[in-house]
C-alpha cells in the first residue's frame, strides 16, 4: 500500500475509535444507584419502533392505555412462570413515548396470570391505573397523595430480608377503591379476585402478587408520578404482553 493509502486508513481506524467509545459512554447507568444496568433493557428493534406505542406492548393491552395517560410504568416478566422482571417508566412527548429509567424487579414468586385470585402468587397480566401511595416511612415527596402509617410494617414473623418491603408503597388498582389508603381491605370483586397489589420496595426475590423494585427506584417513582399525567402500570411476562 502506498503512503497516502496507510494514511487514509489510520485515519479511518482513529475515527471509528472514537465512534466506539462515544457508544460505550452512552450505555452507562442512569441515575445514581446504577440499577438501570442490572437488567437489560426490553427486547425492541429502536430503529424500527413505533414512537407512538410502549414498547412490546401488543394490541390487546396497548388499547387498555387510557389516551389521556402521560406515565406508563412497564413491568416485563421475563417468562409465564418467572419472578423477574424488568421495570421501565416511559413519558409520553407529544404523540411520543420516551423512555424515562429502568429497574430490575420482581413479581409474583409463581410467575404471571390473566386470572389471578387470593393466594396464586401470580401476578395480574393487565393495565391498571395508579392512584395512591403509601409507606412506613415520611412522605419522600410523593406526587400521588401518600399515606404513612406504622401498620404498612411487613409481620415480624416475616424473614428479616422482607421486614422494609413496605417502607415505601404505590398502589396498582387491581380489586381496589381508588382515593383510599393502599392498605385499605376493600375488594369491590369479592375477596378471592385477591388484591393489596402493590408496587413496593425489593428483598431480592419473588413476591406473592406485588412488583417489587430497588428503593431508589421507589423514591424515584414517589417524586416523578404525577395524577395530573393519569399514570398506569402495564405488566405481564413479556409473551402475554407482546399478544
């Protein structure tokens, strides 16, 4: 190869370099927790998506997104009878809809069901607006009206693994009156539709029906809901989600 050639090509080689590092800086976590890169992000072609539908959202439950939502929190199970999920809130731009941060989480020990009732250890395959908050903890600032009170405390005959579950808490308004505490026991459906679905803090494993996610991704959570943008959750393992 001649000096002009070796010359073009070194070139060429520094600035794909430069390419690949600028890339690798863009993937770093977001947030201060890191939490983000502990589980991947959901399975979409970015190139190719719909800007206008949350992602891996089939037909069925993206209809069930009510058009006036601006906050979407999306729970990807990771199978039918898996407990771990990745926890993803995008914001709605526009017609647009952005990914805002992304948690790894857990959901029901037993996987997901489209019938859940008392007991399965499922989680419900739905959408479902989220109104009210709470915890044992003070108000971190929560956007969704936020009740503390000592008897959100998880059982001390619980593991001890378990015992900051409720610490914080943000109703999912499965079988449940809107406007109430999140630990008020009214079931609208009858008891053994099964309810007391929470979005709550994370022990590191399945839970019995709730979604479960680090803790500075419920203070995150708390502060960045707004009722005014009408949020709601999607969750489902990811084939009933994608129907």
């Amino acid at each position: 190869m001649h000096s002009g050639g070796v010359r073009r090509a070194v070139a060429a080689a520094a600035v794909l370099a430069s390419f690949l590092t600028a890339l690798s800086a863009c993937g770093g976590a977001e947030g201060s927790g890191g939490a983000d890169a502990a589980r991947p992000a959901p399975r979409t072609q970015a190139a190719t998506a719909d800007p206008t539908r949350i992602p891996g959202v089939g037909d069925r439950l993206q209809r069930r997104i009510p058009s006036g939502s601006r906050q979407v929190v999306a729970v990807y199970g990771e199978g039918k009878d898996s407990a771990d999920s990745t926890v993803v809130l995008y914001t709605k731009h526009g017609s647009a809809w952005q990914r805002e941060r992304g948690w790894a989480g857990h959901n029901g020990k037993k996987g997901w069901t489209t019938d859940h009732h008392e007991d399965d250890d499922r989680s419900p395959v739905g959408v479902f607006t989220l109104s009210d908050a709470g915890g044992v903890l003070p108000d971190p600032g929560s956007g969704l009206p936020y009740t503390r009170s000592a008897a959100f405390a998880a059982p001390r005959w619980w593991a001890k693994s378990h015992w900051h579950d409720f610490d914080y808490v943000i109703a999912i308004d499965y079988n449940r009156v809107k406007g109430t505490p999140p630990n008020d026991q009214t079931r609208p459906e009858g008891q053994k539709k099964g309810g007391g679905i929470w979005l709550h803090m994370d022990h590191g494993s399945g839970t019995s029906a709730c979604v479960s996610v680090p803790e500075p991704a419920m203070r995150y959570l708390l502060r960045t809901l707004d009722p005014r943008q009408r949020p709601v959750v999607v969750m489902g393992d990811r084939a009933d989600l994608a129907a």
